[in-house]
C-alpha cells in the first residue's frame, strides 16, 4: 500500500460531541486507524491484517456499546425510536461487514488494504457527523 493512497486521519474539531467518554473513544478509534494505516504502509501479511482488523472490531464493538448505553440513560431511544433504531442498526450493519472481512481474511483471501482504510475512515466520519451528532445535541440539551 502506497502511503499516500490514504491520507492519515486527522482529528477534527466537528467530530466533538460534547460527550468526553464518547468523544474519547472517538479519538482512539481515529489513532486506531492511524495505526494501521501505519502498520499496512508496506508489505503486510494476512495475519497483521487479520490482527488489526480483529482489534479495530473489538474495540467498535466496545464503543458501540457505549453509545448504545447512553442513549438509553438519556432517553434519546424513547425521545427519537426511529433515529435510535437506525443508529443502532448502522452500529450492526458495520459489525457485519468488518466481520466478514475477518471471515474473508481468515478463510485466505487477500483484502485491499487501501481500499479497507478509506472505506473505515469513511465510515467512522460519517457516522459522527451525521448519526452520533443527534445524540450528542441531544444530551446536550438535557444539560
């Protein structure tokens, strides 16, 4: 993979939710990525791949839960069932297709490094500023 293929992931001041926990694991998940932009830059093999992508699920899984967590103790699950449910739902759709990567890493099939950050980096933008953002506005308008 070409270093500049995928441009590092930069922490950006909008990606704020005013929630420190979340806003916190936010910045772990955008150095996760860094990291394995990092670690691909050259020749990786499957294993690492598989490694990073394994690490990178986990901890998704862990913030997810988190984000899930507060939701409910704020009430944005009651107050919006319908944003809530497609929050939740891309949380799950995410789940999936990382782990079918796994399961396609794991079963000897080569992924396009390049192609697996930018789709990551993508992902994790987008899902801050557009389906995270609802909840951070709406916790902080409880106070």
């Amino acid at each position: 993979m070409d270093n500049d293929s995928v441009r590092q992931y930069l922490w950006r001041a909008d990606f704020e939710l005013g929630i420190p926990l979340i806003d916190d694991q936010h910045r772990v998940l955008v150095k996760m990525i860094n990291e394995a932009q990092h670690r691909l830059s050259g020749d990786a093999s499957a294993a690492e791949l598989s490694e990073i992508v394994n690490g990178l699920l986990s901890y998704a899984d862990y913030h997810f839960g988190t984000e899930e967590r507060y939701a409910v103790e704020y009430g944005y699950d009651r107050a919006h069932c319908a944003a809530y449910e497609e929050h939740v739902g891309e949380h799950r759709a995410f789940a999936r297709d990382v782990t079918d990567v796994a399961r396609r890493l794991a079963a000897g099939e080569a992924i396009e490094a390049a192609g697996l950050l930018a789709f990551l980096q993508r992902w994790l933008t987008d899902h801050i500023l557009e389906v995270d953002r609802r909840i951070g506005d709406f916790v902080g308008a409880q106070g």
